[in-house]
C-alpha cells in the first residue's frame, strides 16, 4: 500500500480539490489524474525505465515527467510529495506560458517558488529558509492567485507528520500561467515521488498541518486473512500499546480484511478476531507492520482457568449505544494464551470464559468468569445477528433473520408466520413491518460488535464513551501486570518507551486499579523514566497520579528537568512533610523559580491510604495543586519549562534525588488541557485509553 492512500482520503472531502496523483497506484508508464469533483482531468507521464512501486516512482536524476490537464485561469495550489535522496538543485514543477515561467524548486537543499514574466520585465522569488530532509518524506508546493494583481503568493513546506512551515511575499504582479501543461521533478531530482496534489484555492494552515499527519499513517490497510471464509468474523485493531483504534467486520464469503487505521506507519498493529458461529473462539495475529505484511495469520488464543481453583473473578460493565442504555449478550474472553493437554496433544480451541445479557433499562452487565480467571479479558458486546435465511422456516415474534448479503441490517419478526420458498427482496424500513411469507417483519440495524480491553477482572468497565481529551494525552500509564514485572506500556496515541530501574517493580500488593501497580524502593535506581519530552510551552496542562507515599521523605512523583539546560524544571511532588508540592521554572537562564505547597499534613506519609494528586494550569495561567478533587494552592504564572531533552519521568530526579518510597498508580500527562477548573470526585475507574465514541 501507499502512504498516499491516507493523504486522498484525508483531502477527498476538501473544497477545491482539482485531483490527486498517487504515483504508486499506476501502470507502468502513465498515471492518472484522482478527480475528486471532475473539475479537470490530467495525466502524468513519466519516461520509459522508471522504476514504479513501493511508495511512488524512483527517480536517479536524468528523467522528469510530463503533466497535461486543463483548470482554465482558476486560482491554483499544487502540493509535491517527495522523498528525496539528495539535496542539489532541482526542479519539481516547470511551467512555461506566454512568455511567462512558473518555477518550483529546491536550491541548495532549500525550498524555492520562483516568477518571471518577459511582458513586463518582473522576476519575483520566495526563498525558505528551512532545508528539505533526506530520505524523509517532504511536502513541497506554492499557491498563486492567476492574474490578481497584488496579491499574496506562498511557498509550503514541512516534513511527514510534523506540523508545516510556510512562507510569504507579495508579487507587483501575481503569476499567470496556464495548468495546460508542465514538467515535473526536472533537473537532477533523485528520489520517491510520491504523490501531487492540486487545488484550486489556498489551503488553510490546519490542513496542510492535516495533509502532514496524514502522509505518517497507514491508511487504508487490505490484507488477505487465514480465517474460516464460511463464518461470520468481528474483531478489533489494537495499537502498540494495546489500546483499540478500531473495529472491523469480515462477513462470510469475505477472505480480505479491509480497515482505514490511523496509526503512524512503522507502528505494530495486533488484529483480534472473535468468530460469533463458533460458539466464542478468539483468535489474534502477532504485532505486524501492514505496510510490509502479506497476510493476517491469525492464531487461536485460548481461554481457561487462569486463577486458583478456591477463587472467583469477575468483570461489570455498562453497554450504551449512542449514549442510551442497550440490550446486548456480552463475552469475556482471554487475551492471554495458554495451552491445554489434552490426551497428549495440545489443542488451540478457544472458548469463552464466561457470558451475561446486559439489562435493557440500564445497560449493566456482570460476567462470572470461568474457575476464578485472573489473567486480561477482552469483553465482547454482540448485537443479535439473527439466523440464516432458510426457505420456508416458521418464525415465532421476536425471532430475527439476516439476509444471505449483509446490508447492515437484521429482519424481526413481529407477526409469527413462516418465510417465503425464496428469498425475498429485503425492504430496510425501520418503522413499518413487511410481509415476508406469512411472517410479518421489520428491519432493525445491526450493531457492530463492541470491543473493551485488554481489562484485569474486577474492573467496572467504562461506557462505550471515552476521553474527550484522548488525543491531548502525551502519556497514560495503568502500571498494569504480573506480580514482579518490570515493564509497562504508554496508552496514549504515541506510546513513548518506558523504562524500569533496578529498584522498580509491579507489584500485586496494592492498586487503585487493575490489580497491580508501580512500587519504588527509594534505591539509588527506584525510578522509572520514559522518552516523552515534554511540550507544554506557556499553556494548559494537567499532572496526575495515583500516590500512596509509604516514607517521609520529599519525593517526586513526576518530574520533568532538561538535563542539557537545567534551568527548565516542571515537578508535582509530596514534601517530607506531607505536603503536595509544585516547582516550575522557566528555560531561560535567570528566570525565578515558581515554587508553591499546600498546607503540610494533608498527604499521608506512611503508605496507609491512596491519593488522586494533579497540577494544572489554565488558560489565564492559573496553576492549581489538587489532592483528592480539593484545590489545595494556587499560584499564577506562564512559566515556560520546555528545553531540549526534558522527558518526563516518574518517582525522581537524575536519578540520585527525590527518589520516591512507596506505590503509584494510573499516570495521566494531558498537554494543551486544563482538566480540572473547580472541584471534582477524583477518577472511580481507570483512565480511559481511548476517545469517545
């Protein structure tokens, strides 16, 4: 697949978007134009002996390729999507009309747009300061307004994923040329070229910003699987860090999978199936990269006891469907494997471990699971997909069929009768009941299955909603695992790497949440740092943590202190005297220090009771420390923090100092939002690890 596929999805639905090349997607020597509203059409050519596949067409220096289309006089943005394998000077886009050049190109490793016109004698330029990347993929484009005198001229220009850079000038006279014809990649560009696409008006900065994310992820992923094709399949995408992106269906009759992610390319995504015709079989794929895999392997996972036999388990939860409680059979499942002898074999069955109807009015459900199961779940919730069409089957009210083709709906009897000898033509009226046979019915809509987890038991499952913030998180940490792991994954949308020292360690000891979390034993190594550096500027942010400080010691419960330019400090700690603590300091040398506690005593020092503790800052740049929902001290300043290498960590400082003694839970670091203005109820569930709904 191509990284451009992302690209035309994302600016399909732009106003002004003439058409959009994909220069992977092509036959051998021509590429044809992606019209998005038949405004024009256009054809690239490039020479015989390219190289075409992959992400786009390789170029060695010595060919160009040919455009030909028609937009009239219309105003025009043309955006290049490159990845260049030298810096020398070249062209992308040369246009010559009536005497009058048009040039895009980059000089000396530097983006360049470029106007002459031999009528009048006028030359203007734009020159950007920031160099181009090698073997990265660059966007590259300018906008001209045709023939309107006066006016402002832009060059555009950013890397994959980053947010774009821009320039500006105005020209005596605006370009004017014809976009009947041009030569591309001209003069010595060696690389991909990867994609074009052309506009007839000046993008907004939010959508270029927007076209540059997108040319990071996967996009459209369509693999071939190994599962049954004769049976009905849901499942869910999981990211890197076990957080689900998304549901897919693979309807019977169906072998390739088809699902848009919006993960960065070169992130592991895991593919969960559950097969609703075999009575609860699981089965997952192994982390894979799409963009190089072949097909979807999917190994079954197995279900089972996975607590002692004098133990029980269980998981509640609440199933909504756009917001309003729903009538749905729910199943656990086992997210962990584990193999089964039986007779001398090992048998790769799944099984359920355990199923529940949630209750019409309310949506609860509870699920006792199977012999005290103590290991992750996924829970399951399941729309009724009714039976088979089968000629002349008596239906009693309240039984449902789905037809042979799935249109996302299922028929319900609301007459009893019996089905006709063929299949009818289904009517998707949801409101008035059709005859069928003798039975008379009404479509309903099918729900997809719904997907929550990997869960531990005894977690109240959130609804199907999640965190209007979710994309603002920059790290959330459950501390979730097995009795002396030393791991732990970032749930956020960019999973940072998380690191354990010497003296960290899960323990099932104590949590807030999900059976387990983080001890330090204020060691020389009780840390635990990661490699997100912190961005929050002058603005918003919030701070949490769970905290049950177990020594009187003045501890760091997340701390972020650049370690090239120590002057820029941000930490939410306990002092040893029990009070929670915030010291902040600008990156520029010199700045005072912002310092503030709340009264001391408030904070229980001998690890006999958890905390919710947070720092925020607001919009007016009010910073506000909170224990347990209560603002406990407020200071005000726009202090900036930021340096070059300052990622947080957890439990310290450089290691040797304010080393934490006693549990954290559930970590939340949210820049760019002030969650917390006025009172609250601290968190009675985990945090969400996805957006709403």
């Amino acid at each position: 697949m191509s990284l451009m596929q992302a690209t035309i999805t994302t600016v399909a639905h732009y106003p002004g978007l003439l058409c959009a090349f994909d220069f992977s997607q092509t036959d051998a020597q021509t590429l044809e134009a992606v019209s998005a509203n038949g405004a024009i059409s256009g054809i690239v050519t490039f020479p015989q002996g390219v190289t075409i596949g992959g992400d786009g067409v390789s170029l060695d220096g010595t060919q160009s390729a040919q455009f030909a289309g028609d937009s009239g006089d219309t105003p025009l943005t043309v955006l290049f999507i490159v990845t260049p394998t030298t810096a020398d000077t070249f062209e992308l886009y040369h246009n010559s009309y009536a005497s009058r050049d048009t040039i895009l190109s980059v000089e000396a490793g530097n983006p360049r747009f470029y106007y002459k016109s031999a009528y009048n004698n006028s030359e203007n330029t734009i020159n950007h300061t920031a160099a181009i990347s090698l073997d990265k993929v660059n966007l590259i484009g300018f906008h001209t307004k045709n023939r309107e005198a006066n006016d402002q001229y832009s060059l555009e220009f950013g890397l994959a994923g980053e947010t774009g850079n821009r320039e500006s000038a105005v020209f005596v006279r605006g370009p004017y040329h014809s976009y009947s014809s041009a030569t591309l990649f001209r003069s010595a560009f060696a690389g991909i070229a990867n994609g074009m696409l052309v506009f007839d008006r000046q993008l907004t900065e939010a959508q270029i910003d927007e076209i540059l994310y997108s040319l990071n992820i996967y996009g459209q992923i369509s693999l071939p699987t190994n599962l049954n094709p004769d049976r009905f399949q849901s499942g869910a995408v999981l990211t890197a860090g076990r957080t689900i992106e998304g549901n897919f269906e693979l309807a019977a009759g169906e072998s390739t999978l088809s699902h848009f992610s919006t993960s960065q390319k070169g992130t592991p995504l895991e593919f969960v199936a559950f097969d609703t015709d075999e009575g609860g079989s699981v089965y997952k794929t192994a982390p894979l990269d799409p963009s190089t895999a072949t097909e979807l392997d999917f190994q079954a996972i197995l279900g089972g006891a996975g607590g002692s036999s004098n133990q029980t388990s269980k998981v509640s939860g609440v199933v909504q469907i756009d917001g309003n409680p729903a009538e749905r059979t729910v199943r656990a499942f086992g997210y962990d494997p584990t193999a089964h002898q039986i007779d001398g074999e090992t048998l790769n069955l799944s099984k359920s471990l355990g199923h529940a109807t949630s209750d019409p009015e309310t949506g609860a459900y509870t699920i006792d699971l199977l012999a005290g199961y103590d290991k992750r779940i996924f829970v399951v919730a399941f729309d009724d997909y009714g039976a088979d069409f089968t000629p002349d089957k008596a239906l009693s009210v309240g039984d449902r069929v789905h037809p042979t083709t799935p249109n996302g709906h299922v028929w319900e009897c609301t007459g009893a009768g019996a089905l006709p000898s063929e299949e009818p033509t289904w009517i998707v009226d949801t409101e008035t009941a059709q005859l069928y046979g003798t039975a008379s019915m009404i479509a309903k809509p099918f729900y997809r299955p719904m997907v929550h987890g990997p869960v531990s038991p005894e977690v109240t499952l959130g609804t199907v909603n999640g965190d209007e913030y979710f994309n603002s998180v920059t790290l959330l940490t459950r501390f979730d695992g097995a009795d002396g792991a030393t791991e732990a994954t970032d749930l956020s949308n960019t999973p940072a790497t998380i690191t354990f020292g010497a003296g960290a360690v899960i323990k099932t000891d104590q949590s807030k949440f999900g059976g387990a979390s983080l001890y330090l034993d204020g060691s020389s190594n009780s840390y635990v740092r990661t490699n997100r550096v912190q961005n929050i500027g002058t603005g918003e942010f919030t701070l949490e943590a769970w905290i049950r400080p177990a020594a009187s010691n003045t501890m760091r419960i997340i701390s972020s202190q650049d370690l090239v330019n120590t002057q820029a400090v941000l930490t939410l700690r306990v002092n040893s005297d029990g009070a929670l603590a915030c010291f902040l300091r600008d990156k520029t040398s010199g700045a005072p220090t912002v310092y503030f506690f709340s009264a001391p005593g408030l904070v229980a020092m001998d690890g006999s009771k958890w905390h919710h503790a947070a720092l925020t800052r607001d919009q007016s740049s009010k910073l506000t420390l909170w224990l347990d929902g209560t603002a406990v001290a407020t200071q005000t300043s726009n202090a900036n923090p930021t340096g070059n290498s300052n990622a947080y960590d957890i439990g310290h400082f450089d290691i040797s100092q304010e080393r934490w003694t006693g549990h954290i839970d559930e970590v939340r670091i949210t820049e760019g939002v002030c969650r917390y203005t006025e009172a609250f109820t601290p968190p009675t569930q985990p945090f969400p690890n996805q957006g709403q709904a």
